[in-house]
C-alpha cells in the first residue's frame, strides 16, 4: 500500500482515464483506423505510467527534508521505505517504461519515438534534482508532461497511419488532442503554482526559489488569477466557435468546468492559509477529472 502512494496511484488512473478515453471514445468516434491492438495499447498505458511512477519516486527521494515539514503524516521515503529501496522502485519503473517505449516505437516502424520516453525520464529525473528550484520552469516541465500524456497516444496511434485519403480526419482529431493537451498544461501550471504557495514554509526550509518563495504569497496568488480567467477565456472561445450548436456540450461546460473555475478564482482572493490553498488544489483537480470526462461527449455526439 505505500508503493502505491508512493507513485500516487491516484494520479496514475488519471492518466490511464484519459488515455482509454481517447483512444475507444474519441477515436471510436470518428471511426479511425488506429496503430495499436488492445495488448500493444495496454503496453503504452504501462509504459507511461512506469515513466510518471518513476518520476514520482525520484521527486520524493530528493524531497525527503521538504517533505517532513510540508507533509510530515504523508511523507513515505524514509518513514516506510528506506531510500535505498525507493531508488530500486525508481531504476525499475523508469527503466521498464523506456524498454516498453523502445519496443513500441519500433513497433510502429518509427524508432526515433523511443527518444521521447528518454527525454520524459531525464525531464522527470532533473526537475527533481534541479529545475523544481527555479521559478516557474519546474512547474512548466510538470505541466508539458501532462500534455505529453495526452498527445504521445495520438502520435502513436494516429502518426504511422496517416494517408492521403486520412489525412484530414486525422489533422481534425489530433487538434481535438491539443486542445485537450493544452487545457491540461494549463490547470496543471495553476495547481502547481497553488501547491508551491501552500508548500512555501518546506520550500523554503529546503532552499527552493519558487515563485511564491520569491515574490510572495499574495503576488503568486494574483498570477494564479490571472491565468485562471485567461484560462476561461480560452475555455468560453472554444465554446462559441466550436460548441455554439451543441447545447449539451455547452451546458456541460458551462456548469462543470467554466462555473468552478470562476468559483475557483472567487475562493483565491479569500485564500491565506494552507488549508484554503489546499483545497483549490483539490478543486482544480476535480476540474481536470470533468475535463477529462468530456471526451464521453463524443460518444453520443454531443459535440
């Protein structure tokens, strides 16, 4: 049980969600002719996984002192399993995710694929030991991750089997993809910067310059704001040039996702302990789950 807490199984099913979403709702949905059988698609959904497992581990591993001041009744390396042990569950987690990455890439007849799983790994291993202390660019590596979790299943499943008499329908889909990919960048920079604000004291305690740590609480909080209402926006165009005739669709978004996120930057300006930033974190979690969970949509046509 503290393995799986360890690699934050929680957000582990975030990922195998949305993947499954989008290859047997989304792609189903437009009747595409994908890459992957079922098996070979399991092995990527394992082999991402593995690379966030590992991630996880290693970010744990080099916050063992921030972690006992930020979230002491949580913290696992080095209470429940020594640091030796958490190195061996990194080396492992993150060496089968780029074997399974190097398998499937040749797989699909493009080698030079396996060199992203390579590049997530690193990304993973030196925001762990470096960039999470500079301001912003960790929360920005955190937050590409995410969209790459959405866009690596389009590239391997949509990519090898693009034609001429597909290409369109394929350039549509993988638009939806980036959409979708940039709304989870998004929502991850804020809960990201949230978490920094509500971490600050360990952060601090561990020589980390985060943005809060620099510039302060309340001026962290106001550019969470402001990319909070510029994410609406995006979130409202995207609703009146694409959704205008779907009036489910437009529903859905405008009570699930547009209504907390205005009630999300309400709660900000009250927010001062870290109880408060908590749960805007958690309520912009659940926004990302509702986002996640629009894809069914497509099923029954609702957009």
């Amino acid at each position: 049980m503290q393995l799986l807490k360890l690699i934050r199984y929680k957000n582990l099913l975030f990922i195998v969600l949305i993947q499954c979403l989008i290859k047997y709702v989304l792609f189903e949905a437009y009747q595409l002719e994908t890459t992957l059988s079922n098996i070979h698609f399991g092995l990527l959904l394992v082999a991402t996984l593995c690379i966030a497992a590992g991630g996880y581990i290693i970010n744990d591993i080099f916050d063992v002192r921030i972690d006992a001041i930020n979230k002491a009744d949580k913290q696992i390396v080095s209470k429940y399993i020594s640091e030796k042990m958490a190195y061996n569950y990194y080396i492992f987690f993150t060496a089968t995710g780029v074997c399974l990455g190097f398998y499937l890439s040749n797989f699909v007849g493009y080698p030079g694929f396996s060199a992203l799983f390579i590049l997530l790994a690193a990304l993973l291993y030196i925001y762990a030991t470096f960039l999470k202390s500079v301001m912003i660019v960790g929360n920005g590596v955190i937050s590409f991750l995410v969209a790459t979790s959405i866009l690596i299943v389009g590239l391997f499943e949509l990519f090898p089997n693009i034609s001429s008499q597909n290409i369109i329908q394929h350039k549509e889909v993988f638009s939806i993809l980036l959409k979708y990919a940039l709304f989870a960048f998004l929502l991850t920079l804020l809960r990201e910067i949230i978490k920094d604000i509500e971490d600050i004291n360990g952060d601090k305690n561990g020589g980390l310059k985060t943005l809060p740590i620099l510039i302060g609480r309340k001026r962290a909080a106001m550019i969470v704001f402001v990319l909070a209402v510029f994410t609406t926006v995006l979130i409202l165009t995207y609703m009146y040039t694409s959704l205008y005739r779907q009036t489910i669709a437009m529903l859905y978004f405008l009570f699930l996702i547009i209504g907390p996120l205005l009630y999300f930057c309400i709660k900000l300006f009250s927010a001062e302990k870290k109880e408060n930033f908590r749960k805007l974190s958690s309520l912009l979690k659940l926004i990302m789950l509702f986002g996640i969970l629009s894809l069914l949509l497509y099923k029954f046509d609702f957009v």
